[in-house]
C-alpha cells in the first residue's frame, strides 16, 4: 500500500477520498517542524501540504519513497520545484477547485455595487431609513466588460449572460470562436473601457499587468461605471483611482461607493472541498502511473537525450516569448515547426515548451511542459505542429514558430549553438541574433546608409546599452530586420524617436528575462 502523509488540514473530503481507496494507507499530522517531517516522510509515497509547511530540498532528499507531493491550492512556491525535479517526484496542485467561488463573489460584488447593499445595512444598523440617497441600478440591459477571458472571467461572463447583461471582453490570447461559444464580443481593450457600465477585472498580476488601470485608463471608462476586481490590488493604480472615485467619474469600487472585502474569492466550503479533492485526484493519478492533469513540474525526458534536448527546449521556450510580443491585434493560430534529430524524441516536449514561452507573460499560473498544451487549449488557440527529422540545410535543429492572425503571421526560428540560443530567422529574413542580454529591439526596416548609426545615437542619448546586433535583409537596400540586444530597457520616449526615423517601418522592445 502506498502510504499518504497529508501535514496541513485540508476538508474533509479529500481526507475521506483517500480513506476509501484500498491501495493507500492515509496519515495525518499536523504543525510538524521540519526535522519532524523529514523523519515521517522517509517511509511516504505522497505527501499533502497547503502554503503552510515549506517542503525544502532536505524534506524532498528524505522522502526516498516519494512520488508526489500535492498542492492544496494554487501556488507551490513553499516546495522546492527544482529539487523534486530533479529527484523524479512529481508535484501537483488544485488550480481549478476555487473557479466557481470566484465567479460567485464577482457576481455577488456586481449585485452589492449596483443595489448599494453594504451601505444600505450599514444605514439600517445605525438605526436609518434612507431610500432615497441609497437609488440603485438594474444590471438587466447593461453592458458588462470583462478583463481576461480565463477560467474565472468565462465563468462571470456566462453569469452575466444569465442576467441578461451584455457583455465585451478583452483578451488577446482567447480566440473569437471561444468568445462566440461564450456569447461574448471580443473587443478591444479601449472599447471595453468606454462602453462598460460594469467593468470586472480577471487578469493575472504580471509585469505587464501592473497598474494595467492606470490615470489614463482610468479616465477612459465610461463616465459612472462601477468597477470590480476579484483578482488582484496591483491591477489598478489606487491613488489614480481614488481621484476617478473623488471626482465621480467612476461610481463605485469601494468608497462610500467602494464594496471592500478581504480576500474571499475562494473562501467557500464548496471550493475548499474541491481544491481537497482536486489535488487529492491529482495525488492518485501519479501513484497509479497515471498522468496527472496539473503537474507542476517537468515531465519525463529520456536520460540519454536529456543534456541536448534540455537546450532546445530552452531555445522553444525563448522563440515563444519572442514571437508573441511582436504579435499585434487577435492571436487565433500557432503553429509550431522544428527540424532535426530530436524529433523523434522531443518533438511533444518541443511543442509545450513553445507554449510555455508563449503563455508565461499572460497567467499567473505556474506554465510548465505538462500543462501548456492544455492551457493554450482554454484559451481556445489552433495549435498546429510540423516536424521532419531531417536537419535544415544550416542547423542540426530548428525550431519556428509561426503565429497570428489570418495573413498577419509572425515567424520565428532559433537553434542552440555554443551555449546560447539564437535566432535565426524573423520573419523572412535569416540572421544570427545571439540571446544574451535581458532585452531585444527588433526593427522592420529598410536597408539604408547611416540607418544603424542613427538607432545606435537615439540609444546612447537615453543611456541604453547596446550588447550586440545581428541585420538580415533580402537585397542591398532593401527590406531588412535588425535585432539588437539591450543591457537595459529603452523608454518608450526614446522607442518613438527610433520610429520616428525614416525609412524604419516599425520597432518594438521585447523583454526576455521576466
């Protein structure tokens, strides 16, 4: 029997559902102190935790048995990724237990700000009667924008749906047939903002998601809207937004307007009990040699590729982080291309580690090899894949990634050499960009004298360092790309001035290290 060590509470019923299976024999202890855990854990096939206990490289050396180690909840940044890894073990977590709970306390915020509930019970306690100064609004007939069109906001939008709201949505990863099935329009994110009576945020807290409302965001939506955030604090710019609430501009957030709570989304009995069964599920798959659905870490490569295929998958990972920046407008379509001896073997590791690049900068989430397939699924994305073990005419392997809209397709090519991915083909142009620096300039231009030199002084009048640059081009001035690798990042004043210069096309930083 396969022994579980479940060290943080979690609900009953994931304690019960391990009770009734035959093959695993269930132990709990609680508050254990690290050289406690260590000691019970040498003799565990599983072990559960939540946020509480710190599964280190120590616990995870101890358990010599270990299979598994489940995550009731979402994040896993208590356990020691790298070392379970490394020593085969497997971890999993419950990241879809809280949805409905989420959507729920959305909806409910929705109802409070549009009916003034929190200020009509607090009216009542105090012993007032003002209906008057307490005047709501229906939803009925009003339009409801959604921010990220993920797990949670799929489900807000099909609630609002239900109260015969109209809903806009903005999400450039989630193609329009998802949107179609959801009965939602896809919009821009600027139209979404200044038709909204209800604008509801569920993005995931990035660098590129901070402050994503900010003073001119803000004062874009749509004069007396209520917004709402069930997600996370650093998505709006707080004194921007006590300024749109001051001036009135917004209706309601949490103000006298403002419905405040703690962090609630997922505190309901329900979703306690399913993130418990949810990773207690995930538990029982990997110790019957079953895949797991959210495996958190990397899957299994065959050890005698492992070295050379760990290079290109860092190569995949990088051309997907690189593509989907240079992408404007709707991402409906990738397609993902690679040439060489490692297709036979890695060709589905390939693929997911392309996904992974390319979904990192747009969740919260924890994207691996395992689950990005499944992810970009969500997000309703075509994902094509082409392989042929025969070597380009340069590159032992090659990785492309084709992706866009339509016509509107981006191409992007890297290959592993001398310890270092590099690109070697954007769009129809081939070049040798090396990726050693934490930021890219990549320039659509044509090919003309001084050109490089006027790009290199813009550079220079605002302190940023060029480390390298590779030019590709079709014929002696002609069209041409140019990729140059940044020390620092360019400000946007500074990205203007490039456009500005004649004969450049367009120019876009992409950020490589975050």
């Amino acid at each position: 029997m396969a022994k579980v060590l479940v060290v943080d509470r979690i609900h009953q019923a994931g304690l019960d559902l391990l009770k009734s299976q035959v093959d695993v024999e269930l132990e709990t202890a609680y508050q254990l102190n690290q050289l406690e855990l260590i000691k019970r854990v040498s003799e565990c096939a599983a072990l559960v935790v939540r946020s509480e206990t710190q599964v280190t490289a120590e616990v995870l050396e101890a358990g010599e048995q270990l299979q598994v180690v489940g995550r009731a909840g979402v994040g896993v940044d208590n356990i020691d990724l790298e070392s379970a890894t490394r020593r085969g073990i497997a971890v999993v977590n419950a990241p879809t237990g809280n949805t409905m709970a989420a959507a729920e306390h959305t909806i409910a915020m929705l109802l409070a700000l549009a009916r003034n509930i929190p200020r009509a019970d607090a009216a009542m306690k105090r012993g007032e009667w003002k209906r008057g100064a307490l005047m709501g609004v229906e939803v009925r007939g009003k339009t409801l924008g959604v921010i990220g069109l993920g797990r949670v906001g799929a489900q807000v939008a099909q609630r609002a749906r239900g109260l015969e709201m109209r809903v806009l949505a903005f999400d450039p990863y989630v193609s329009p047939e998802r949107a179609a099935i959801l009965g939602v329009e896809l919009t821009s994110f600027e139209q979404v903002l200044s038709q909204s009576d209800f604008l509801t945020l569920h993005t995931p807290l990035t660098g590129n998601t901070r402050s994503l409302l900010g003073e001119n965001e803000l004062g874009s939506i749509k004069k007396g809207a209520r917004l709402l955030n069930v997600a996370r604090g650093g998505l709006i710019d707080e004194e921007a937004l006590l300024t749109a609430l001051t001036s009135g501009h917004i209706e309601g957030v949490a103000h006298p307007s403002v419905v405040a709570t703690p962090h609630l989304g997922a505190s309901t009995v329900e979703a306690q009990a399913e993130v418990a069964k949810e990773v207690v599920e995930q538990v029982l798959a990997v110790l019957r040699g079953h895949p797991a659905q959210y495996t958190v870490n990397a899957p299994f490569v065959p050890s005698e590729v492992h070295g050379e295929v760990s290079h290109y998958l860092q190569v995949a990972a990088d051309v997907g982080k690189i593509a989907v920046q240079m992408v404007d407008g709707q991402l409906s379509r990738i397609t993902v291309r690679h040439k060489g001896d490692l297709v036979d073997q890695a060709a589905g590791a390939l693929k997911a580690a392309a996904l992974v690049g390319i979904l990192q900068p747009l969740t919260d989430e924890r994207v691996n090899l395992v689950n990005a397939e499944l992810l970009a699924q969500q997000h309703g994305l075509h994902i094509g894949e082409e392989s042929s073990g025969f070597s380009s005419d340069q590159y032992a392997n090659l990785v492309t990634l084709e992706m866009g809209d339509g016509d509107a397709l981006i191409r992007v090519s890297g290959t592993y050499l001398h310890g270092r991915t590099h690109i070697v083909q954007i769009q129809e142009y081939w070049l040798d960009a090396v990726l050693e620096t934490p930021f890219l300039l990549v320039i659509d231009h044509t090919d003309q004298p001084g050109l490089i030199g006027a790009v290199g002084g813009i550079a220079g009048n605002y302190d940023v360092n060029i480390a390298s640059m590779a030019v590709g081009r079709r014929e002696v001035r002609g069209h041409a790309a140019m990729v140059l690798g940044l020390d620092n990042p360019m400000p946007e004043t500074a990205l203007e001035d490039v456009r500005s210069i004649r004969f450049i096309r367009s120019a876009r930083v992409i950020q490589l290290d975050g």
